[in-house]
C-alpha cells in the first residue's frame, strides 16, 4: 500500500508542486492557529472569533483538538507520500488532543471512562502509525537494493 508516483512532466511537476505545497502549508496553518488557539486559549479564542453564546469551555477545547489533528495532516503530507501514513497521523494528533480535553474537563460532565477509553484509542492509533512507517521503510528498503 505504499504511495504511488505518477510519472508527469517535468515542468509541470516543479510548478504544481510548488503551487501545491504553498497551499498546503496555507491550509495547515488555517487549521493550526485556530486550533492550538482554541485548545490552549479558549476564552480567548471565544471573546475574539467563536463569539457565540454561551462559553462552552470543552466545546472549543474538542475543536482545537481536531483542527489540531487535520493540520498536523496536512503538514505531514509534506513528507510522507502514504496515505494512510498521514491519516494515521492526524488521526493520532487529534486523539491524543482529545484526550487531554477530557482530561482537562473532567469536572465538567461526561462519564468519567472518557479520558481513560479516549487515551486507549490515541495509544492504539499512535502504534498503528509506528507499524505503518516500519512497514513503509521495509518496503522503501526492498525497492532500495539492487
């Protein structure tokens, strides 16, 4: 299941990746600066953008914590070609955020299994990842020898 390359031309390849990875660090960006806002800051974040009532401080932590994650994404495309890679990535980012969140919030609602069932998924995406890239070396090793 590794990445795939699509023979193109030269040219076209330089400019469009270019063109491409400037709108991806755009879109993380987009992504990431609201989404550690919100995490780290909330009641600023909602006194300056999300200005809807009433505060709900767990609300704009869980949305930092998956902006977060779709951010972390978009960067890691930049370096890994594999899909699942980088799915696995943000996945992992936005777990891992998302049980802080309910760590954080745990006074404030919710079943108090959450951060321990939220943080079991974040391990289990986060060795998923680590299988992954040791499968993707492997493979990039096998194409390597001569």
């Amino acid at each position: 299941m590794a990445g795939v390359r699509v023979p193109t031309d030269r040219r076209t390849t330089r400019n469009g990746t270019v063109l491409t990875a400037a709108a991806v660090v755009v879109g993380a960006a987009a992504f990431l600066v609201p989404g550690v806002w919100a995490f780290l800051r909330p009641r600023s974040f909602h006194e300056h953008v999300a200005m809807f009532d009433p505060f709900n401080l767990h609300l704009l932590h869980d949305v930092g914590a998956f902006q977060i994650g779709v951010g972390v994404a978009l960067l890691g495309v930049l370096v890994w070609h594999d899909a699942l890679s980088v799915a696995l990535l943000g996945a992992t980012t936005a777990a891992v955020a998302h049980a802080v969140s309910h760590v954080l919030d745990r006074e404030l609602g919710g079943r108090g299994s959450d951060p321990w069932v939220l943080s079991l998924l974040a391990v289990l995406l986060g060795a998923a990842l680590v299988l992954r890239r040791r499968r993707c070396r492997a493979d990039q090793s096998e194409v390597d020898e001569p």
